[in-house]
C-alpha cells in the first residue's frame, strides 16, 4: 500500500512553516531568559542609607526594628531589572548596603539578587555583610567606609575584607519550604495585622490581605490570628 | 491602605507633644519624649495633642490614624526610608 503524499509543494511549505515555528520557539525561548546580575546596577540602585551611626546598628536586634521591604516594592525592585518571571528561591531581594550595616528599604538599595549564579551569590555577599558589620562593631572599620565600599562593588569589598579568592562554588538549595507551592504562604489581613494559615477559615478571604511567607509576616510585625493562625 | 503593623505597635497610644515643620520634613515629639521623624514629598500637617490609634501605608502614602477620629495623611519623599522613630535616650525605635 501505498502512503499517501501530498504535493512537493505543499510539503516543502509545512517544513517552511514547522522550521519558522521551531525558530520562533526558540527565540522566544532565548530572549525569555532572566538576566541574573552579580553586581547592582549603579544607576538604579546606587545604595541608600538610613541617618545611623555605629552605636545604632551594632545594639542586637537593630536589623529587625528596621527590616520592612513591602511586596510592591520587591515586586518593583523585579522589574526595574527586567525579572519577569522567576522560581520561588531564584533570587532575593537584598539591600545593597545591609540593613545591618544602616543601609535603608529604599528602591535605591534593593536589588534582585541570585541566589543561583557561581561563585558569586547571595550568600556569598552574606559572608561579607556578617564580616563587614563585625568589624564596624568592633570599631576596626568605619561605618562610612564600609558602607562605600560595599555599594560601590561588594565582590572586590569581599576580596578585601573576607578574602582573595572567590569561595569554591557553592550553591545552597532553596529552601523547600520556599519552593513548594503558594499554599505553603501565609494569608496577613493586613487592616488588622493578623495572619491566617492555609485551610484556616479566613485564608485568603478577608477583604484586605496579601500572601508571603511566614517569615516575611512575622518580619512584617504581623501575628498569628488567635495565637495560632488556624 | 495597609496597616503598618510594626510602627503601628511602636507609636500607639503616644500624644504628639509638638510639631517642627520644616520643607521636605516634619519632627513629631511625643509626650514620653520619643521623635518621628518623617520627610515629605508635600505639604502636611499634624495637631499636637492627638494620640495615635494606628499608621498606615500604600506605597508613598502614609497616614497617622488618631483616637478621636482625625487623621494626618503625608506623602513619603521615599518610601522605605522616610520614617525614623527614637526613643527619648534616641535610640532607634522604627526606622522604614
């Protein structure tokens, strides 16, 4: 039996059209892709400080009393940079000049960062924001300078306070908790400042809320409803 | 408008003892001898004697809710780092 077959014609036509569709595919595939920033661009998040001194940011507890990064302005911060789209634990959203170290929640110092690229990451610049903020306490370094100095390029700042060579690669899993689905996120009523967990009665239901993580509520000032949440 | 639940904890129940407006700021005193210090993008302007119920936000916006029922509304010069809050001994209290 013969398999039937169409005109060359026609079937030159589907390859043009199947090879235009794969190309179309692939570019949007390749123009689709998230840019992941080591550094902060100076021009949209030069860094932003609080008016603090030493003595205020090295008393415990002093990064809490300060820490409020709203959705609007993380999901700002996002797309300043051009981050559509990302997987939960992709990215953080950091202060260029941590909080510990007086830098403010200003859209000037916030900045998605990736968790992700090698070996610079987030955690990396951790490493340097705890080494930086020891040394500031100790009164080794001034606030200014450090301040400065990591705004302007915290990979050298590293390499000049933590050390030379960048660290052997290292990237930490996100946190499953973070990577499961939004049902594991918290529903904050935020006119009366209580959260409720999901399957609670009002999750997700009060007239006005948002959702975030656990974390960010409890960062936020935000308590569980009843005590519990549930 | 979101409740600001943290500087909300921090001032309610605090009586403006006295306001300093100066362009681009406002200087709140209170009667326990705690400031808030707010810079604005507008004009604003706050009673003195009013005691705080509650603060609220959305984006630039915040507003100061009080126990009689007046309200103070200001315009955030930069939202995240406009608000300053010290104690009388001036430590930092809410800074945001």
């Amino acid at each position: 039996m013969l398999a039937r077959r169409f005109h060359p014609a026609l079937e030159n036509s589907a390859m043009y059209i199947l090879q235009a569709l794969a190309f179309l595919f692939l570019t949007q595939a390749v123009l689709g892709e998230q840019p992941t920033p080591i550094l902060p661009d100076p021009k949209l998040t030069p860094g932003d400080t609080f008016d603090v001194t030493a003595q205020d940011v090295c008393v415990p507890g002093y990064a809490k009393k300060v820490r409020a990064v709203p959705a609007w302005l993380k999901r700002q911060a996002y797309a300043e940079y051009g981050i559509t789209r990302y997987k939960t634990g992709d990215y953080e959203v950091d202060h260029l000049i941590p909080l510990s170290l007086g830098g403010s929640n200003s859209i000037r110092n916030l900045w998605p960062q990736s968790t992700k690229t090698s070996p610079w990451n987030s955690y990396v610049k951790d490493a340097l924001e705890r080494k930086l903020h020891k040394l500031v306490c100790a009164g080794q370094l001034d606030l200014k300078t450090a301040q400065s100095d990591i705004a302007s390029n915290w990979i050298e700042a590293y390499q000049k306070y933590v050390a030379k060579s960048p660290p052997a690669p290292r990237v930490r899993e996100a946190n499953p908790a973070r990577t499961t689905s939004t049902a594991s996120e918290i529903w904050v009523n935020t006119r009366s400042g209580k959260y409720w967990k999901p399957g609670s009665r009002f999750y997700g239901k009060t007239k006005q809320g948002e959702f975030m993580s656990e974390l960010e509520a409890l960062d936020g000032g935000y308590s569980p409803a009843g005590g519990t949440g549930q | 408008m979101r409740r600001n639940q943290k500087l909300t904890k921090v001032i309610a129940g605090r009586t403006i003892k006295a306001v300093t407006t100066e362009s681009g700021s406002v200087s709140v005193l209170f009667d326990d001898q705690s400031s808030m210090t707010i810079k604005t993008a507008g004009a604003a302007a706050v009673s003195p004697r009013s005691k705080v119920k509650s603060v609220h936000e959305a984006k630039a916006d915040f507003k100061i809710e009080f126990e009689d029922g007046s309200s103070a509304t200001f315009c955030l010069a930069d939202p995240g780092s406009s608000v300053a809050v010290r104690d009388k001994n001036n430590a930092v209290e809410y800074l945001g």
